[in-house]
C-alpha cells in the first residue's frame, strides 16, 4: 500500500528516493535518517487511515 524504495531513475524524474502511495505514481522523497523515514511513513498511515481501513476490508 505505502512504499518507500532507495534511488533509481523514475518516469518524469532524476534519480532519487521516492515513495509509492496505494496505486499512484511515484513521488519523490529525501531520505535523510531512518528515524525520519519511520516518522513519514507513520504519519502517511494515519492520514490515510480510512483508505487503509477500506482496502483491508476487501
């Protein structure tokens, strides 16, 4: 559902760290420590609290 993958070249894009939400196309995201990683992804999951709670209902 959330995924967050290190550096490669992405349609549109240079080579960077990028984050895939549910179906969407890539976004970039600047990896700086894991402690940041850990905070951003914790955060997506709460803000998408509802699509996740949906999905899982399938």
């Amino acid at each position: 559902m959330i995924r967050f993958d290190n550096a490669h070249r992405i349609k549109g894009h240079k080579k960077r760290d990028h984050k895939h939400m549910f179906e969407n196309e890539a976004q970039e995201f600047e990896f700086i420590s894991p402690k940041d990683l850990i905070d951003e992804l914790l955060k997506l999951i709460d803000d998408n609290r509802r699509i996740i709670n949906e999905i899982k209902r399938r």
